[in-house]
C-alpha cells in the first residue's frame, strides 16, 4: 500500500501568517479575541481558546480588549472604529488581501466603476467594497453583467475566485466598456490546491479529504475528488474508519488552506498505523511522501 | 421587383472627412498631394487627381508640395519629418485613429507594455506603434500570444478589427497578466456595415456590392454577403450586366466604407432603369429605400 499527500496541501501563506500573529499575541497578551473565528477550522479555533483567544462577533462584545483582525479582512469602517476607541489591533488581514483593497481604493480614485468578481456575502468582498466610495457592482459570474454600457470599469477579485470566472468576466465586458482595467488579484492558492488533488485523485484508489466541515475550500477539495475517486471528507483522525484504507491499494490525502499541519499528520500517522507500515511518527507535513508547496 | 441599400452603407465618418477635406483643399491650392492614395477607390483617387490632386509614394516624390495625410494616419517620424521641412500639412487622419495614437503613447508613458490587436503590414499599425517608444506587440489574433508572463498590459486595436476577436485576446492574456488595461479602440463603422449587409442579404435573391476590388472592406462585405446568397462585386454600374437583375424579385444593394455615393447612386438609378421602374433619377444615397445611417 502507498499513501501519498498531494503537492499543495495545508495552510496557504495567509492563514499560516495570520495563526502565528495570532499565537505570538496569545504569548505576550491574556486578553485576546478575534473578530469572528479566525479561519474556518473548528479544532485550530478550540486550540487558540485554549491559549486565551476568545471569539467574539461584534463590536460590542470586544470590550476593550486586543482584537485579531482575520485574514479576509474586515470593513474600514470597524477598522477605524477599533483605533478610535483605542482598541490594539493585531492585523492578520492577508496580504493579498490588503493589496486588493488598496487596489480598490486606487481604481475608485481615478475614476473607475468598481466591479469586484466574487461573493457579495463573502467576508473578504464585504471588507473589500467599503474601500470603495462610490457604489461598487459585484458579480458572482459573467451571466450577471447587465445590458447597460459602463465608461470605465476598473475589476479586482476576490482572491479565492478562479481564473475561468475572470475570463469569462472581462470577454462579457468588452462590448460593453470603453475602458477596462483589470487586475488580477486572484491568490493561486486555491487553483494550485485544486489542481494537486485533481492529479492525486486520478492516481489513487481511494481520496482522503482533511478540513473543516464549514471551510468552503476544503468542501470543494472533496467535491473535486469526489468525482474522480471514492472520498472521504473528514475534520479529525477519529473520523477515519479502518475498513475504508484497508482496501485501497493507493491512498491519496489532501487538505483544505486552513487545515492545520498537526491535522493532516495525525491523519496521515493514522493510516500508515492502520495499514500496518507504521515505520517512526512522521512530525512534518513536508515529510510525507508527495509534498511539495508551490506558489 | 424591390431594390433596397443596407441601413449602413458607403462612405464612413472617417472617409467622408477625408475626401471633402481633401476637396477644400484642391480649391484653395494647385499644388498638392497625398501620400498613397487617399482611399482605396481607383474613381475617387481619380476624380481628386482632375483636380489636381496627385499621389505620391514617398517623401522624396513631395518635393515640398501641400501634402495630404490619409485618414489611416502615417508614422509619427514622416509627420516630423514633414513639419521639418515646412511643407504644408492637410492632416485627414481618422480622429478615431489619431485618438487610438493619443492612448498609444498614454498608455506607454504609464509603463504598460503595449500590445496591438491588428494587421503588422496595414498602414493604421504601422503609423500607430511609431507611437510607442518601446517595442509594442502585434497580435492579428488570440492564437499568436506566446505562452510568457506580461505584468502591466496595455491593450489598444486597429480601428476596423471586430469585437470578438479582442474579446478573444483579452480572454486568453488574463491568466498571462497581472494587470491589464484595454482601451477599446474599434470603430463600429466596420461592424454596423457588415451587419447592415447581412440583415439585407437574407432578404434578397441578388447582392450587388459596389467599391474598390482593392478595398479590403468591400471584399470583405461581398464575402459575407456570397454566404448567404448570389452576390456580385462591382467598381462601377458599367460592371453591371442586365441579366443579372431581371430575374431577382429582391435586389440588394452595399457599399464599402471607401465607395463614393456618386458611383452608389449610378448603380442604383441603372438598375431600376434596367428593370424598367425607373421613375426619377435618385440624387441622394438617404433617399435610396432602406438607407439608415446608425453611429
């Protein structure tokens, strides 16, 4: 039997970046919270509560004390509203996702008509659009563009989108803007995610797929997989029943961008255990066979 | 028997400057030339030259006479080149094409790798990178882009190229770019006529399309017109043979961006006196039934 990780799995540079801040916070700070949960991974979140860092979801429940911002970002406004009130901000927004929004604020300056692809209701396009002063247009796909003429249309992405969507976006647009800048601030993080378990899955017997039940990224990790292969989709080692593995020649693990190293290993340590060829604990992510982080 | 004009049909905003520029000129002065013909119609370059108005083919054939710049423009070094040598200029470059110029040097000056959707060997292009202080890229379609990175694009195109194939381009540069912006530079006068072409075509048994066998737009209406039915090319109503009208019920008529209305309205007068309606001679192409022009 062969057990082999996808290329690209695990944390992406963003959320990596914005659990250290929040760790090294929690070692100099005992009143601690985040803005909603910091990443969309359940067991990450019960982990950081355990060093302190509570979750709260509005503003009122901050009550004074130091505040994460999460790595998608939030509305200037509660920004700006924290330093008035004097609140310590550890900013944990990704830097891609900065980037976008200083970028919205540039196309909206010269006179650009704002026009982010992605989900209105996506916390990262809420933050994003109020760096925007006029009124910005959200499209989640190309069939949404309306029959209307627009002068100057400046598009930015939310940054999990995918590069087909802008694609097919921008070709819509053309006959029906003078002007079009685009820019591309799409994150390949979660295309090179894609791509790896897509190649894994068709050399494997059997997928298994690690992350939160409400990560959307690691959902589509599995729905991928799912049509390639037999996937399982699980948050923790429990899940993983020992009659799935043992009669899969070729095992193939993946997981979502928020899915913890220490996860993915207990995962993996579990297999090799079930299947008999435990040889020594594997304690890095970079050591199990088939890694190999790309950007 | 029917005869009817496609809506948009002859002479273009552009062209229609050009010649009557040209004309006012004539009146005012013996001396004078055009560099290349004027438009690609032997009767009208034959007309301007009984009024003195000759073609020459390079600078040194000017020999200091009042010099006309056709409405496809010229290098920028030939105009200072002129303006160097204190010849009188009549500029009758397209505004649309001088316009496309203006973005070709903003856009350069902004640091945007310029990028050409046209023909490299026709005039417009070749008159429009000696805008570009830095090498532009010339793609006659989306099947040329080399498969390698591009950071800042800037998108401009030969005013007679169509809509979708800069939809095309745009398509397959976005994942080879990080930013990108297109000025669409197309002028619907190419489009409208041969849509206009098109509409009237398939509610005629015949096609008559007058213009230039050297015109490239004229070709190209006869072209799609021969699609949908019998379709002959002419220069001239001398071209024109009886038999060809007496057994269409509905005849259709068009004209290419470069074709006088004169010669037009010959075709027409001759062959509704070959058909034996004829009533009065028609002295405007508007009055010629169908005719609309739409910008």
């Amino acid at each position: 039997m062969k057990v082999k990780i996808a290329k690209n799995s695990g944390f992406c540079f963003g959320v990596k970046r914005a659990i250290r801040m929040a760790q090294n916070a929690a070692e100099q700070n005992h009143e601690i919270v985040t803005l909603g949960p910091i990443i969309h991974n359940p067991q990450m979140v019960e982990k950081l509560a355990q060093k302190g860092i509570s979750v709260v979801k509005n503003l009122a429940e901050i009550k004074g004390r130091a505040t994460i911002i999460r790595s998608h970002g939030v509305k200037r406004e509660i920004l700006q509203e924290l330093q008035k009130r004097g609140i310590e901000i550890i900013n944990a927004t990704c830097p891609y996702v900065s980037k976008t929004q200083e970028f919205a604020t540039q196309l909206d300056r010269e006179g650009y008509q704002i026009i982010i692809l992605g989900d209105k209701d996506h916390p990262e396009v809420i933050g994003l659009r109020s760096y925007v002063k006029s009124e910005s247009i959200i499209f989640s796909d190309a069939t949404e563009i309306p029959d209307r003429k627009i002068k100057k249309a400046g598009i930015i992405c939310q940054t999990t989108r995918n590069i087909q969507d802008l694609q097919k976006l921008v070709y819509e647009l053309i006959p029906k803007t003078d002007e079009m800048r685009v820019i591309n601030t799409i994150c390949n993080a979660t295309s090179v995610r894609q791509q790896s378990t897509i190649e894994l899955a068709k050399e494997s017997d059997l997928m298994i797929v690690v992350g939160g039940k409400n990560s959307s990224n690691t959902k589509m990790l599995a729905k991928i997989s799912g049509r390639i292969v037999k996937t399982y989709h699980i948050e923790t080692a429990d899940e993983m029943r020992s009659e799935w593995i043992r009669k899969a020649e070729r095992i193939g693990l993946t997981a979502g961008a928020s899915t913890p190293d220490w996860i993915i290993l207990d995962v993996y340590n579990k297999i090799i255990e079930t299947t008999g060829e435990f040889d020594k604990e594997v304690r890095n992510v970079e050591d199990i066979p088939g890694f190999k982080e790309e950007k």
